[in-house]
C-alpha cells in the first residue's frame, strides 16, 4: 500500500469517523432536541438528493449538454414547490396508515401483495446504478488521487464502514419511526458537501481566474469556442429530463423515506418546498465554475465528471473534492440501503415466509433488516466493480432516473383518479418496465442491438436512446393503466383504499362487530401470528395511542384499535403482510345484519381534515358542523342508535341527566349502557306509538321522570336508525304534586279560618264570664281563678288573631301603609306561630330585638316574612339547635336578622335562592314560595335580604339580614301638604 493510498484512506475513515462521532453526539442526547429536530434539520436531510451525481455527475452533464445539467436541480425544486398539491396528500396517507416506502403505498392502494413485491424489484434494478455511481465515483476519486491499484480496495472499506453506520444510526432499534440520529448525521453531511462545492467553485473562480473579470475574459475569448462546441438539449430532450428528476425527486426509495416516513409535521414538509430548492440552487452554482476551470486549465478533459481534480496540482483541492464526494456518496449509500432493506423485507422475505408465533419477532425482524443493509451496499459495490466501471456516470443514472419513472402513472393515479385499479397499474408497469429493462438496463449488462421500438421513427433520428427508451416506456404504460382499469372492474377492497387515497377523500368504514369481544382478547388473536411477547407489546401499543383500556368493549372502539395496530404492524411488516394477518386473527363477525357506514368515524375523520377543505367542501363542512353543534347542544337529551343498536350519538343535555359522558359510550352497543338506560331506551324502540310519557326511573340515587319521543330515520338518503329524544318532566311533575298539595293546604287553610272564627265567639264568652265574676264574689281562690281564666282566654285571642291575620297577610291589596311595626312585636307573633306546630320544639328559640326599633310598614305581611325565615331556619337545624332573632339601626335603616346553627345552604341553589318553586326539602314537605313571597314583601317595603352562609367567623349556620326603612313621625301624614292655601 503506497503512502499516498494510505493518506487518502485515513482521510476518508478520519471523515467516516467524524459522522460517527456526531451520530453518537446525537443518540446520548448531547445535540438539544430543539436542533435535532429543527425544520432546517430536515431540509438539510432532504439534500440527500444531491448524491455523487451532484458532485461529479452534474459537471459530466455540463461537459455534454452545458445548463441543460440543471435539470437535474430543477426537477426536484418543482416537485417541492408543488408540495401543497403532490407531496402533502401523500405524507398524509403514510402518516396515518404508516406506511414507509414507495411499495407500502401501492400495495396499500391497489390492496395487492404482487404490486409491493413489483414496485420492490422495479427500486431495487433502477436504484442499482444510482448506488453503483456511488461507489463507482469513491472508486475513481481515490485512483485520481493516488494512482493506486488498490483503490477498489480502499473503497471497500468505506462501503464497509458506510454499511456499519447505517446499521447503527437506521437499524439499531426494532421500534423507532423518525430515526433522529439518521437524519442528523445526513444534514451534516449535506453541510459538508455544501460547503465542499462551495469551496470548490470559489477556488475556480478566485484562484483559477482571479475573480469574475479574468472569467468573462476567458468566456469571451479562449473559452467561447469550447463553449460553443458544447451541445444542448432540445426543448423536448429538456423537458423529458425534468420529468425524470421530478419523479426521481420524491419516488426513489431513499427519497420517498426520509420525504415522508421522517418528516415531523405538515409543515415542516411546506417549509422543505422553499428551503430545499434554495439548498439546490447554492449546489448547482458552482457546476459551471468547475468545469470551466478544468477547461481553462487542459486542453482536454479526459474525464470531465473529475474536472475538480484537474482544477489544480495541489493536493488540497483534489482533498476537498474527494470530501464533498464521500459526503454526498455516503449519506445516499446509508439511505438507499435503509430504505432498500426495508422494502424487501416487507415485501418479499415476509410475503415468501409470513412470520410465525416467535419468541423474539422483533429480533427476527432487526437482524434480517440489518443483514439486508450490509447486502445491499454489498451489491452496489459488486455492482460498480462488474458493471459501472465500463459506462460514464450519465449513462448510469438516465438508467437509473427512468426505471423510477416507471411508477410516476401509478403514483399519479394513486392520489387523483379513484377508478385505477390494480391490474391496469401492474400492465402498464410492467409493460414499461420491459421497455425500460431492454432499452437502458441489460445493455448495462449485456452487448445487445439497439432497440427498435414502436414509435421511434416518430423521433428524432439523432435522439438519445434514453429520451425514446423514456417517451415510449412512459406513454404505453399509461396507456395500458387507462385502458385496462376502464374496461375491468374495480374490488371493493380498493374502491375503499381509492378513497383513502383520493385528495381530500375519507374512507368509510363499515360498522361491523369483531369476533373479539374486548380489547383484552387481541393479544390472544394476535399471539397466534406474532408471539406472546409481540403481540402484547403491539396492542398495548395501539391502546396507548388511542386513550383506551383492556377493558373495553365499544364495538366502536374496538374497529379502531384493530385498524391502528394494522397501521402499526404495517410499518414493522408492510402493508401486505399485516392486513393479512389483522384479516386472519381478527376477523369481523359478519351477521345476519346489514352493513352500513360508520358515521362516527367519517365524523371523526371530517374534523381531522377540516382545515384542508376549500370552496364548495368547505362551506358544506360548515354547514355539517352547525347542524352537529346544534344536535349536539341541544337543551333536549338526544341520542341515536344504529338499526344494530350501535349507538351513534349522544349529546351534552343527555350526558348532563345521565351522568355518562358522551364520548365513553359512542359506538357502544345499547344493552352495555349502565341501568336504566338499556330498558328504557328499549322500551320506546320497541314501543308501537311515542311518547311514552314521564317514566319513572332512578338517577344518582334520586327519581326523575321521563318522557321519551323516537323518530324512526328511512328513506332513500338514510343509512337507517332511530332518533329518541328524552325530556325531563321530574320538575314538572312535582309542580303538579305541589299544586295538589296546595290545594289541599287552601282547603285546611280555610277550614281553619273558619274555626279561628267560631273559636272566637265563645272566648268572648268566657271572657266576659271571668270578667263578671269579679263582681261576683269575694273569695280569693275564686277570684284568681277568675285572673288566670282571663289571662289565657287572652292568649288564646291573640293565637286566633295571629291566625286569621297571617291567613289574610298574603292577599294583595292596597299599597302598603305607612304605619309603625315594632320588631320585638312581630317577632314575638312569629314565634307564637312558630310554636303551634309541634315538629321541631327540640330547637330553641330567642328574640333579642330591642323594643324601641320601630320601621315603617305592614306588620302582618312582615309576620309573615319572619315565619317563613324561622320555619326554614328550624328545619336546618339539627337536634338542640338556636335560632336566635336580634335587630338593629344603622343610619336611617334598622337591621333585623334570623341566625340558626343548621347545615347551611346547598352551595346548589345559593344563586337562585329566591326563585319561586326552589326548595331542598322532600316532595310535599315544601313548597319552595317561601322566600320568593319574602323577597316580595321586603322589596315592597323598599328594603333588602343579605344571606351569609356560613355567617361569618362560624364553621356552618346562616345568617339572613333584613334591612327596613326607620319609621319616622312625618310618614303618617303623607298628604298633610295637601291644602287649598
């Protein structure tokens, strides 16, 4: 090994070991999480593209055709300015099916096995040469350094290297989708090259032509010739060529992966459609430079794709060349092999041997994907050495660029027409495919005659065999995908992935019940297919991602874990392999019954997606949203269920009566509600004629009563159900209980006026009897008999009196006097009421109002304000309790509160304690009038009511404050103004 040989290879592993170092830097979390995944951070990422053919390609391109070479940089910027309309749809079909590769998203469209395996095979012939110029420019880079025999050698060990560090940055872990590490190390490495052909066209235009002058010198004169000498692309051969980097840019299998399997967001991929193109633009300047130095330094190039070498003898430049080289080729090595390994795992090892119930799946699964990693990088280097050492590097990627092309037709009718289906894309694919692999690929291989195909002498007679190789392969096999798929039937299983495809489409799933019965019997399906361990691990995984538990039984619910752990097992396995084995293990329960759309998942769906939808969708969406929220808030319980009895609705009114929150029951079957429910929701399914009014039922320990309408949904539009609507009578009901019982309490009240009035009549008697009788005798036993006969006839006709006159307080008459009450004095005739009734005489009772506090009013109707304020403060009151009445002035007003020890104010009701019908009592046992007639006659009296609940300093009890008007001497004489002087 020559000393030289031995510098250049310390060179690149001293480079290799660099973007190990930053590798490792990243997976211990020594690079911040706010960089790592910095938008900036994928776009760089995203410069993967610009591989080897960047760096030496580009100029063999400008040496053959001059600035048709920026086709190659064009192609990809349109195809990221069109994000928006071609990238964006296709990140959100893999991000929600979880779908890695190319070959995923057609064997999940075309819901075909056979077409993942062919786009598979299709990648890997026509990723080949692209990996073969890789290796192949390493190669030639360290001979022009060297001028070793060995280089082959040397590169070798750089493949070998390459092949460890994707190992260990992309297929280290069974379970990481967005490898941060990865795509670290490749926008290092995008820097490296950046900065590398950067430098490389400063040294052409600074050190080789000493600054923009002495270049268009050379332009105009030495350099003209050559430059006229250099042939262009027509027009038809220059637009050819963008549509092969405009495929090539988002469909080769590296590119596919980190475009939309390691993207972050949606936005991150609108911010790559600007980014990306300017990263491009700052790569493709210097291709000129480069080749015009080389130019202005040798007569002739030998070989132009190495003109950066030839720029100059210093040995520097010819190292910075080789650094941008192994830069750009190692990053595009390392992704192709990831992405590669990958797609034939998923797509041809496991639909040759499915798995089986292994103890360690995933290891299976890491150490064949590691393997297929090392020989894939393996083959391209076998490749290069065999096969890519005889052609130039043009050759080999127009070989390259076409056969990916060959899936543009598919791709396209992927994403906008929902009638393509599986065997128009595999005929027209294959069609081109065989068009391709004879024109351009075997000849790679193989001494063969020119093709002579159907259309060529339409062409051209000087036209490359690339530029009619890619018009005829392209133009029969869309062709063929027209023509096919309109003359053959479509299955429904890919009418249903069309629409989960389609721009701006859902997919409708049906309402089907699963064999499973809860979720805690898919690890028992499952383990049949992936193992104990796996299968635990993936259900477990896909309840974490829904919010759900072992336990549920939501039909609903359980759909939809079923398609998230088919979306999961299709990112471990592909698409093919896992909707085979969700088909087999948990397999749908096909009743009797029929099949019909799940509206609660389109809904679900529709929301997801409502920020995509323009013009007419989107008014329409709007106009669904008003008719939900509607539905939805509705002051009426509303639920709806199903013709399977699946409930579909259940709105807030509804959850608020029930207690069940709407979103724990959706999609649950009717008899798994909590009781009453499935009882009486049974019972006006199956009534004959609605409603069924106020039925009794218990809710959180309390009756309610409920009537229940139902509307049965047919016609031609309806997908079938019933609409019930449920309407809470509770409060209507006890109205009309306490209507009745009030009446019955007019009744008593009059019959007891009646009999305060003959009660009347014979005290008189008696008293004037006791009275006489003082008269009537000397004798002192007689005479204080005769005193406490008079005092309690006395107190007799006042507790008749109070009667008849709180029986007549609450009558509306006249404005209210403005005549003196007493405060001592009414208290006093409310406690003597208070005290007839005998519930409650375990509460004591005093009265602290000072004599001399006199306010202007009514003192009847403020009797009975005080009466119904102690009757509710006795009825708070536990045994032993006090109610305590005091009273006092303050300015012109006097105070008068009612204090008692009880339970206080549910904190309920406090907001609307005076409203009429508000009571905490049992039916019958209140009426709730009490303190709206109180707040009535205190509000007349232009006072005021404060209620303090817990008073203050105390733990429990409530204070309630009366405040009225002092009376004073000239409020009795409201019209002595009135005069005819």
């Amino acid at each position: 090994m020559s000393v030289e040989l031995l510098g250049v290879v310390l060179l690149g592993l001293g480079y290799l070991a660099l973007l190990f170092a930053c590798g490792m830097a990243v997976e211990r979390g020594w690079v911040p999480v706010r960089i790592t995944r910095h938008p900036i951070v994928y776009t760089l990422a995203l410069g993967v593209y610009a591989s080897a053919w960047a760096i030496y390609g580009s100029v063999e391109l400008a040496a053959k055709a001059g600035f048709g070479y920026l086709a190659y940089y064009l192609g990809a910027a349109g195809a990221f300015l069109l994000a928006p309309v071609l990238l964006v749809p296709i990140q959100r079909i893999t991000r929600t099916y979880q779908l890695s590769s190319l070959a995923d998203l057609f064997a999940f469209r075309y819901r075909s096995r056979w077409a993942g395996t062919l786009v598979t095979l299709i990648s890997l012939l026509a990723v080949m040469p692209l990996l073969g110029i890789q290796v192949q420019t390493l190669s030639d880079a360290v001979y022009l350094l060297t001028g070793s025999r060995y280089s082959a050698a040397a590169t070798l060990l750089f493949c070998g290297v390459i092949a460890g560090c994707a190992v260990l940055f992309g297929a280290r872990h069974s379970h990481r989708h967005r490898h941060d590490t990865l795509l670290s190390v490749i926008a290092f490495e995008s820097i490296i090259k950046l900065l590398a052909m950067l430098g490389l066209g400063a040294i052409a235009l600074w050190w080789v032509f000493d600054g923009p002058h002495g270049l268009q010198q050379w332009l105009e004169g030495p350099g003209a010739a050559a430059q006229a000498a250099t042939p262009q692309f027509e027009a038809p051969q220059w637009r050819t060529l963008l549509l092969l980097f405009f495929a090539a840019a988002f469909m080769m299998p590296h590119l596919f992966q980190i475009t939309f399997a390691e993207s972050l967001s949606r936005h991150t991929l609108l911010q790559a459609s600007w980014t990306l193109p300017l990263f491009l633009l700052l790569m493709a300047l210097p291709v000129p430079l480069i080749w015009w130095a080389a130019q202005s330094i040798n007569e002739t190039v030998p070989v132009a794709a190495y003109a950066a070498f030839l720029m100059s003898e210093h040995w520097w430049v010819g190292a910075l060349a080789f650094i941008g080289g192994l830069a750009a080729a190692s990053g595009t090595m390392m992704m192709i092999a990831l992405a590669l390994s990958g797609m034939v795992l998923n797509h041809v090892v496991l639909v040759a041997r499915p798995p089986e119930a292994r103890s360690d799946l995933y290891g299976w699964l890491l150490w064949l994907r590691r393997g297929l990693v090392v020989a894939v990088i393996a083959g391209g280097w076998l490749f290069a050495e065999s096969v890519g050492r005889y052609h130039s590097l043009t050759n080999l990627g127009l070989a390259a660029f076409v056969g990916m092309a060959q899936c543009l037709p598919g791709m396209l009718a992927l994403l906008y027409w929902p009638g393509a289906n599986r065997k128009g894309m595999i005929a027209g694919l294959m069609s081109g495919i065989i068009i391709w692999l004879w024109g351009l690929w075997l000849p790679l291989l193989l001494d063969l005659p020119t093709l002579s195909l159907p259309l060529t002498p339409l062409m051209s007679a000087d036209a490359p065999i690339w530029y009619n190789v890619t018009l005829v392969s392209l133009a029969v096999n869309i062709l063929l995908l027209l023509i096919v798929s309109l003359f053959t039937r479509i299955s429904e299983g890919e009418r249903s992935a069309a629409e989960a495809c389609s721009v701006d489409a859902v997919i409708r799933s049906k309402r089907l019940p699963l064999e499973a019965a809860t979720a805690g019997d898919f690890p028992t399906y499952l383990a049949q297919a992936l193992g104990d361990e796996a299968a635990s691990r993936e259900v477990d995984r896909a309840l974490a991602a829904l919010n759900l538990t072992p336990q549920e039984r939501r039909p609903y619910a359980l759909r939809r874990l079923r398609d998230r752990i088919q979306a999961n097992l299709s990112g471990l396995m592909g698409p093919s392999v896992a909707r085979d084995i969700v088909d087999r293990y948990l397999p749908y329960r096909h009743d009797d019954a029929p099949v019909t759309d799940d509206i609660h998942f389109v809904e679900s769906r529709l929301e997801a997606y409502r920020s995509r939808l323009t013009g007419l969708a989107r008014e329409l969406d709007g106009l669904r949203r008003h008719h939900r929220q509607t539905l939805a808030y509705l002051p009426v319980g509303l639920c709806v269920l199903g013709d399977d009895d699946e409930l579909l609705m259940w709105n807030e009114a509804l959850s608020s009566l029930s207690g069940i929150s709407g979103d724990s029951v959706i999609g649950s079957r009717r008899d798994s509600l909590p009781p009453p429910w499935p009882n009486l929701l049974g019972s006006v399914l199956n009534a004959s004629h609605t409603p069924l009014y106020k039925q009794a039922v218990s809710l959180h320990g309390k009756d309610y009563f409920l009537t229940l309408h139902k509307a049965v949904l047919s016609g031609h539009d309806s997908r079938g159900g019933s609409v019930i609507l449920v309407e809470d009578h509770t409060e209507m009901k006890w109205l009309e209980e306490e209507l009745v019982h009030a009446a019955r309490l007019a009744s008593i009240g009059q019959l007891a006026a009646g009999v305060a009035h003959e009660i009347g009549n014979p005290i008189t008697g008696i008293s004037s009897l006791a009275q006489n009788l003082r008269y009537d005798t000397d004798d002192p036993a007689l005479l204080e008999t005769a005193d406490q006969i008079q005092q309690l006839t006395q107190r007799v006709t006042k507790i008749v009196n109070s009667l008849v006159g709180f029986a007549h307080g609450g009558r509306q008459s006249l404005p209210l006097p403005a005549s003196p009450a007493s405060l001592s004095t009414v208290s006093e005739d409310a406690l003597h009421l208070i005290h007839l009734a005998r519930s409650g005489e375990d509460v004591s009772f005093t009265n602290d109002c000072p004599d001399d506090i006199v306010v202007r009013g009514d003192a009847q109707r403020l009797t009975q304000v005080m009466v119904n304020l102690l009757s509710n403060a006795k009825d708070a009151c536990d045994a032993q309790g006090t109610v305590h009445i005091e009273a006092g002035k303050q300015a012109s007003h006097a105070w008068w509160r009612v204090t008692d020890d009880g339970h206080g104010i549910d904190p309920s009701v406090k907001h609307r304690l005076f409203e009429p019908f508000t009571t905490t009592k049992p039916a019958g046992q209140g009426t709730g009038l009490g303190l709206s007639l109180a707040y009535q006659i205190i509000n007349e009296h232009q006072g005021k009511i404060e209620v303090a609940s817990p008073p203050p300093g105390k733990p429990r009890g409530t204070a309630i404050t009366l405040w009225l008007p002092l009376y004073q001497q000239d409020d009795h004489l409201p019209h002595a103004q009135d005069t005819d002087c």
